[in-house]
C-alpha cells in the first residue's frame, strides 16, 4: 500500500476531501489531478461574466472563511485564487500529483486495495479511493448538421478561446442556461450584433449583486463571529425558499411572482417578452439569478430566435421555418452531460463489476449519493442525487464527507485487510425513498432538465433541504456493510 487514501480530483469536490482528511491529522493520501493546476470547474471555465450563483461567503470552505470576497457573487478568477490560497495555507500541494489523469482503477479483492493506474501506466495502490471528479466538466454539444461545414468559429461555453476577438463580429449564443445568462450580457457591449437562440426560457431571480466595501470586509476579518452570522443568514434564507422546491405552493408562488415581476419590469418589447416568459414551473429547471441577463434584449442589436435550429451552413445558422441567420463566430451555451453519470475513468469493484455500466442499467445509484454496493473502500463526493437547486454544494460536500470521515476509521478498526462494502438491500430502499420524495415537488411537475437523464429519472438532485442531507450523514452504522 502506498498511501491509506487516494483522492481523484483537485476541485472544490477533492479539496473538501483533502481539507478534511488533513485537519483530522491523515496525512497518508494522495490527490490526482489531470491538469497541471487546482480548481476543476473554476480552473477550466474562463468565459466572459463566469461568476457562481451562491454567494460567495457559503460557496466556501466553512473552515477556511475568507472574509476578503470582493462581490456578494464573486467571479471565477477570485474563486480560483481562494481554492489555490486555501491549497498553500494548508500544506495540501505536497499532496498533489499534477498532470496525473487517472485512466482506471480496480479493486484488489485478495489485499482488500485499490489499484489506481494513470496515463503514463504508473500504479498506486490505495486502501480507500475517493472520487472527487465533479459533474461539470463534460461539456455538450446539440446534434446540428452540418455543424462541420461551418467556416467561421465555434466554441463552448466550458471551452473558451481567449485568443479569438468577438469585437464587431456577428455573434449567436445557442441556449440561455446558467452560462449563457453570465455570457450574453458581457459580450453584448462588443460585437456587432448577437443572435440568442432558445429552446426554453428559463425563470430568471434578483442577483441583487454588489462590492462589498473595504469597511465591511475589515468588520468581518477583525470579528469573525460577525462574518459568521451572515453566512448563516444566507443559508437559511436559501433552506426557506428551498420549501417552494419541494412542495410548499405558498412559497413557490412567491417565487414565481418575484421572477415574473422582474421580467415585465425589465424588458421593454412585450413580443419579446412573452418569448421570455417560462410556462413550467419555477425551481423545475434550475433558476437562473443576473441582474443584466433581461436588460440586455432591449439593445437593438440584440435578437432573440425561438425557432429551432435545423442545420449550419458555410457562414450561417438556418432555422426549421428557412431564416438564416449570417454569422462571424457561433458559442454554444448548452451546458454539460451530467445525468448520465458516465465516469471518465474505468471503475472496477468487486467480482469485475464495472462502475459505469452498472450505472447505466440502475439509472444511476449510491447509497446516501457516496458509497456503491458492489464497490468496497470507494466513495464519492458529488455522487447521485447529491444536486440542488437552491443551496450550496459545498455545503453538502462537507456533509458527505461527515460520513466518510465515519466510514474510514471504521475501516481502520477492521484491520490491514477490512472491508466495507454497502449493503445492495439498504442500497435500493434507500434510493426507492429518494425517487419517492420526489412527489410532489417541482422536480416532479413534468419540464424537461439536465437533472434527468434519458429516461427521465432523477439522478441528480437531492429531494430535500441541505439541513436534511447533513442530518442524514452524520448518522453511520456498520450494519449498513457487509464488512471483513
């Protein structure tokens, strides 16, 4: 054995891990990271206006607060730069093994390891492997024709080209998701015209964005408590709303007015307007929080097109009723394949099981969204139904990792050869009550939505508040394994 534990991922995902495991004096992992920098998401998406949409002093470390963001929703480079100072503060890069991508790992029944093998063929055996890998990180592309055969630029939201200029080009965005809504206001100003094309409107909340003065951040370095306070302030406000999420009619309707109000208050031309208007109910796709997205149609070189996409041509996108629309350069907005749950990496547990193809016939399972049956010593941060739609992830991975912490001394007490393995009968109730919870939520209410994966079944979100995830993990019993 090389080390007790490996990590994959140097994201927001394997940094809680790793945070964790080093504040509670584990100092034998390892972190394996594809790139040759931290940061995951926030390393790889450097689109104009990327910026999160949790406010910053909850989308953090909760023992690592920064009482220094510049904005209530700070942008990518300032989160960037917390994750790689929070990395140095904490000793963590000596952890790290840099342009390791990790191309498969297998479970060695007779030493109870893990063999972890990377690009260059280099092994590492491990007694418990975490995987940190994120769900944003495989882009999308829409099937268009021709999309080849297009001679001007094309690129993805996730896979920007700083070295290509949009000034005075003629610009379409494709989709007005959580990246479009960053993206179509900050390239507006610049190109000569731009062409939003849209599936389905999204809702659109109040961002209420704002610099958070140097008096202010001094308040909240000199008293922490005070920094503290408000943290818990936007979480629970976040939990309260998070109730019109799953079922509560008064506090959605709120919701809804709020989003409608803003949207009639915000663009001028009612035709437009109406193109904007969502007909599905509000939380049932995520909603979408810009304080500039909707002022931005009101430009007049800016054009909103609903009807589908048919095909590319040379220098042009053509839509199913014959327009074509002329173009410099094409950005596609369209997010990431998440629901499908298809690890870059082959998995492998016990017997030859095979992580991702096990996925694909169950929909997608874990139990608690951290440990598989059928995969002893191996959990996940950021695993199924372990999304939301009103709160902050990180929040949930500190929670997931309340569980593991629990998970690895056990294992420890087990002995040079333990084993965990979650129980397939706790497995499947477990994940027949999730599917269940759905009910009557928003989630239930019929839109279509990457939280769904082709068969429309929920792999993504969690149907419930963090409050209610966190008070599920910090609850572990071995009788929940079948162990050695």
């Amino acid at each position: 054995m090389d080390f007790k534990i490996g990590i994959i991922g140097a994201g927001f995902a394997g940094l809680v891990a790793a945070l964790r495991l080093k504040k509670n004096n584990i100092h034998s992992f390892v972190i394996f990271e594809r790139s040759d920098a931290i940061g995951g998401t926030w390393r790889d998406n450097i689109y104009p206006g990327c910026a999160c949409d949790v406010a910053s002093n909850l989308y953090s470390f909760a023992d690592e607060p920064n009482p220094r963001w510049s904005h209530k929703y700070s942008g990518q480079e300032e989160i960037w730069n917390y994750m790689k100072d929070v990395v140095k503060r904490n000793g963590l890069q000596a952890h790290i093994r840099f342009n390791t991508d990790i191309i498969e790992a297998n479970y060695l029944e007779s030493s109870a390891l893990w063999q972890v093998k990377d690009q260059h063929g280099n092994i590492t055996l491990v007694k418990m492997l975490i995987a940190g890998l994120g769900p944003l990180n495989r882009p999308k592309f829409p099937a268009i024709d021709n999309m080849e055969g297009f001679k001007g630029k094309i690129m993805h939201s996730a896979l920007w080209d700083k070295n290509y200029d949009l000034t005075q080009k003629r610009v379409a965005v494709v989709g007005t998701g959580a990246s479009a809504i960053q993206v179509i206001p900050n390239i507006a100003p610049h190109v000569k015209s731009l062409t939003v094309f849209q599936r389905t409107p999204g809702w659109v909340a109040f961002r209420h964005d704002h610099k958070i003065s140097a008096l202010t951040q001094t308040i909240y370095e000199k008293l922490p408590f005070i920094f503290k306070l408000r943290r818990e302030l936007e979480f629970w406000s976040n939990e309260f709303f998070g109730l019109g999420f799953l079922g509560n009619s008064t506090i959605n309707a709120l919701m809804k007015w709020i989003s409608s109000r803003k949207l009639a208050k915000e663009v001028k031309d009612p035709e437009t307007r109406k193109k904007l208007q969502p007909e599905f109910r509000i939380g049932c796709k995520r909603i979408l929080r810009s304080d500039d997205y909707y002022p931005t149609f009101n430009l007049p070189h800016v054009h909103l097109v609903t009807e589908p996409i048919k095909a590319f041509t040379e220098n042009a996108l053509v839509t199913e009723n014959g327009n074509a629309f002329e173009l410099d350069a094409v950005i596609f907005c369209t997010g990431f394949n998440v629901a499908d749950m298809n690890f870059p990496i082959s998995v492998k547990g016990r017997n030859g099981l095979d992580l991702v193809e096990n996925w694909k016939q169950n929909g997608g399972i874990a139990y608690k969204g951290t440990t598989v049956s059928g995969f002893p010593n191996f959990c996940v941060v950021m695993g199924p139904n372990t999304g939301l739609g009103h709160n902050s992830v990180v929040h949930m991975m500190e929670s997931q990792m309340d569980y593991i912490m629990q998970y690895f001394r056990q294992l420890e007490k087990l002995g040079e050869k333990g084993m965990l393995d979650t129980r397939v009968d706790l497995q499947e109730q477990y994940n027949k009550k999730i599917q269940e919870r759905f009910e009557g939520t928003v989630w239930s209410s019929g839109c279509k939505s990457w939280y769904l994966n082709e068969k429309g079944y929920n792999n993504t979100i969690f149907p419930g508040l963090n409050s209610d995830f966190r008070k599920a993990m910090k609850q572990f019993s071995l009788n929940e394994f079948n162990h050695t």
